[in-house]
C-alpha cells in the first residue's frame, strides 16, 4: 500500500483557499464598514410635536414637559438600563440548555493502527444554579458506533448511553441567598433605587418648568404694567400740550414759555417707552426659556401662548396662618416620607450592605459537597429503537459518589480586600443617607423662612398699590390744576411712576412667591406623586403650600 500522498492531494487545501483570498481582496472597503454602527442622520427632537396655540395654563405646561422634556427621556433611558442590569443578573439562575451533535467517520492511515469506524453522539445538558447556592447538572447521552472492519457484511452496530446527575452544596463560602443570590438582590434594589431617583429628577425638571412658566407670566404682566404707564404718561402729555396751546395761544409760544418743562416730559416719555421695549424683549426671552424647558421644538415656539394662570393675590389669611401655627417641623417630616431621592437613597443603601453580606461570607474557605449519580447502557444492533433502548438496557446497576472538595488561598488577600471594600461603601452609604436627611431639613427650615419673607413681601406690595391707584385716580381727574399750574403734572407723574414701581415690586413679589412654593413642595416631595412608572404621574396642586 502507498501511504504517501500525491502533489494534487496535498495541493487541494490550498486550492480551497484561493477564491476565499481572492473573494476577500476584492471586496470594497465600504462594504465591510456597512456592518459597523453608523451615526443616523440628525434631526430635531420632538419635530413631530404642535401646540394649538392660544393661552397655556401651567397644568398644560407640566404635562408638555412630563411629555417632551430631552432630560426625562434621557432619565426613562438610565431606568431602562437599571432594569436592564438587574434582568442580567437574573440570567445567572436561568435554566441552561446544551445540546451536541457530533457525526465522525474514523479511517486511520494504517489498518493496524485501528478499524475504520462511524461514530455519531447526540448529548444533551441540563444545568440550573439555584439562589441557595446549590447547583446541579443533569447529562443524558447516547452514542452509536459502526464498526466497519467486514466490508462485505453489515457492520457491528454498538449504541451506549450514560445518564448523570451532578449535585454541588456549599457549605462554607458561597452558602445561601446571602452569597449566591446578593448580586441579583443588589441589582434589584439598585433598579429600583433608579427608578425613585427618576421620580425626583422628575420633580426638578417639573420645577425648572414651573420656574420657567412664572418668569415667562411675571415678564408679561409687567409689560402690561409698561405699557399702561406709558399709555398713562402719553396722554398726559399730549392733554397738557393741548390745554397749554390753547390758553397760549400757539404752540410756538407755548415751547418758548415752558421750554424745560416740555423737555422734561418728552424725556419722560421716551424712557416709559423705553421701559415698554425692555419689557417686550424679557417677553420674548422668557418664552424662548420656557420653550426650552418644556422641550417643544422651534417651529412650536411661536405658538406658545401667553400663560393663563393668574398669580394668587390674597395671601394674607395664610401668612396669619402661617405666623400663628408654624408648619416647619411639619414639612420636615412630609419631606422625609415622601421625597424619593432619600427613599432612593435608603434602597442603595441597603444593596450596599447586600454586597457587605455577601463579602463577608466570601472570606470563609470554599468547602463544597459533591454529589453524583448515573448509570451506563448498551445495546447492540441497528434502528432507531435499539438506538433508544440503550438508555435502559443491558445496566448493571447506578454510577454514584460523593466528593468532598477545600478550597482556601494562604493569606485571603483578594477575600479580605474585597470585604474591606464593601465596607467602606457601605459605610458610605450610611453618610451619605444621613447627610441627605440633614440637608433635607436644614433646606426646608431655609426655604420656610424664605417663603415667610416672600409671604410678607407680596401682602406689603398690595397694599402699596392698592395706597397708590387711588391717589392717582384722584390726582388724575382734576383736569383744571393742569391748566392753571402745569408744574400740577410733575407730581402726577411722580405718583405715577411710584405707582408703576409699586406695580412692578408686586408682580416681582408674586413671581417670587410662587417660584417659592413651587421650591417648597420639591423640598417636601409634594411636587409630583409617583405612579406607575412611565404610565401615570399625577400632578399636585401647584400653586398652594403643602399641608394647607
């Protein structure tokens, strides 16, 4: 016999190789980076998104941006990946399944060395790890063999099959929930730690947007508030040019005559326009910042109309209220029910002594107990059914056996090092959950006061316009002193601008106060109720104090 083999057999892998070389260096370039990630063509958020214009309530406005808002989407997506986490974790205590096919066919170069044989082997695998610790393997397998020694007869047809059944218990390291499942626990606590963290970042972009909507209110009722003082000052002067041409005869004698006071109100004027053209522009700029906010996209911004929520006016039976019977302590301990940053806070926590559990019980050595048990058949012949029937014929009796295995590195170094981490992060957490419900409080008694002065501040504002606009009404209507004395003028604008200012300080006043109550239900975590996640979030009242 010629063992050797010929130059063509030896050149066919090489052969077989050359359209695959060939095949790969004629591929284009682009070709192969069509597979890689690409960037999508960009376009602006929410495109789609259209406001029916008209009046915008901040009820409407907390829904848009609950809706649109880029930073909330962002937020659902850092939930998504929490959740994503956890479900990861989850898959170590999935059932595993492993199925393998193998068809050979033995020819060996030289008939001593052996006798040509076909062999096929089907085994399938079943593992599953429990959250105990425990983990077990259950192996079922048969495999056929075709002797083909007699090539002139059928071939000798031999089908063994072997079931086993492996058991390994912890004893020491790795033993119960506290080890085998801390790391689903901890990603489950985290995920849900996420998730109430979500609900708070809520809040403040929610407060951002309601922020937003009184600077966007306040900016277009003191235009308001410009726009009449110029109006008021307009008229005037164009009744007292009137008045003083005709008792002067002529407008030119009047311009001689009354040269500096004529000055003086166009200068006037000029600056009440003024004041109406700065006010227009804060229009526009707290429209544009609102917009931004509530994450509508430019071609909306238009649409957006003036807000339709009046601030409260009369706030002086809460501040009675308020100075008789305190609501600082009170607040203090809503906010520490119901703010989710500390409920986030307290669930990390608790993942962090999780993992500190967990540490602690992987400085102890590896002592695990293993169990096993199996058993052999065989079958001789050809079919399908004496293919099957190896799994329980021709047995002589079950496979069995214990194993006891120790495991321990001198010194425990990475064990004890991994401990003493989770330690300190979990000694972290107790700090920083303390910490937070320092801050909590130390806020709520800063933003109560605050809310106080801001309380007293809009009760003195109204008071001071409802002291000027009489006044002027009054100074207003005597029309004769105009034109006896038009000196009278100058003091009927001195109580119109202190009327404008006094206007001005009292829409300031409200916009501030209801900033400031927006800032103390955040504080408390009465800014927003958390339902269901992404589902349903209800929307408290915004414009009252909590508890009131």
């Amino acid at each position: 016999m010629n063992n050797s083999l010929s130059d063509n057999q030896r050149r066919k892998p090489f052969l077989r190789t050359v359209p695959l070389v060939l095949g790969l260096m004629m591929t284009p370039s682009h070709s192969a980076l069509a597979q890689t990630p690409y960037s999508e063509p960009t376009g602006e958020l929410n495109a789609n998104f259209t406001l029916p214009g008209g009046p915008i309530s901040l009820n409407e406005v907390a829904l848009i941006t609950l809706k649109n808002s880029p930073n909330i989407q962002m937020g659902m997506m850092g939930v998504e990946s929490s959740r994503a986490g956890y479900r990861m974790q989850r898959g170590a205590f999935d059932f595993i399944t492993s199925v393998v096919a193998d068809i050979k066919e033995n020819r060996p170069a030289v008939a001593v060395l052996g006798a040509d044989q076909d062999t096929q082997d089907l085994t399938g695998v079943l593992i599953k790890n429990f959250r105990t610790g425990i983990s077990s393997t259950l192996s079922v397998g048969i495999t056929r063999t075709d002797n083909r020694a007699n090539p002139e007869g059928p071939p000798d047809t031999l089908n063994v099959a072997h079931a086993n059944f492996n058991l390994t218990l912890p004893l020491l390291k790795g033993r119960g929930s506290i080890s085998a499942a801390a790391d689903e626990t901890a990603a489950r606590l985290e995920s849900q730690a996420s998730e109430l963290q979500f609900y708070h970042d809520i809040s403040n972009f929610l407060l951002a947007a309601i922020n937003a909507y009184w600077d966007y209110k306040a900016a277009v009722e003191k235009l308001k508030v410009q726009k009449r003082a110029e109006q008021r000052v307009q008229k005037w002067y164009s009744e007292t040019g009137a008045a003083l041409q005709r008792r002067e005869g002529s407008l030119e004698r009047v311009y001689q005559k009354y040269t500096a006071e004529i000055s003086r109100l166009k200068g006037y004027l000029a600056t009440k326009r003024q004041n109406t053209l700065a006010a227009t522009e804060q229009v526009t700029t707290t429209k544009g910042a609102l917009a931004i906010v509530m994450g509508i996209p430019s071609g909306q911004v238009a649409n957006l109309g003036e807000p339709s929520e009046d601030f409260p006016l009369d706030w002086s039976e809460v501040l009675a209220t308020l100075e008789r019977q305190p609501m600082q302590e009170k607040w203090k301990a809503v906010a520490l029910e119901k703010r989710f940053d500390i409920q986030a806070t307290k669930l990390k926590q608790e993942a962090s002594a999780t993992n500190l559990a967990k540490a602690r019980r992987d400085v102890l050595p590896q002592l695990d107990l293993g169990l096993s048990y199996g058993y052999n058949g065989i079958e001789l012949g050809d079919g399908f059914e004496r293919y099957t029937d190896s799994l329980t014929s021709e047995t002589r009796g079950a496979d069995w056996g214990a194993t006891l295995t120790l495991t321990y590195p001198l010194g425990n170094n990475f064990a004890q090092g991994n401990r003493d981490l989770a330690n300190a992060a979990h000694q972290m957490s107790l700090i920083q959950t303390k910490n937070l419900v320092r801050e909590i409080g130390v806020n709520v008694e800063v933003d109560a006061g605050v809310l106080m002065r801001r309380l007293k501040v809009a009760v003195e504002a109204g008071k001071a316009v409802d002291s000027y606009s009489p006044a002027l009404k009054q100074f207003e209507h005597a029309h004769q002193s105009l034109v006896s004395d038009p000196h009278t003028i100058f003091s009927l604008l001195d109580i119109e601008e202190r009327l404008t200012e006094a206007e001005i300080r009292l829409v300031d006043s409200l916009q501030q106060l209801a900033k400031a109550i927006a800032q103390l239900r955040f504080k408390t975590g009465t800014l927003i109720a958390g339902g269901e996640f992404g589902k349903n979030i209800n929307i408290s009242d915004l414009t009252t104090l909590p508890g009131m």
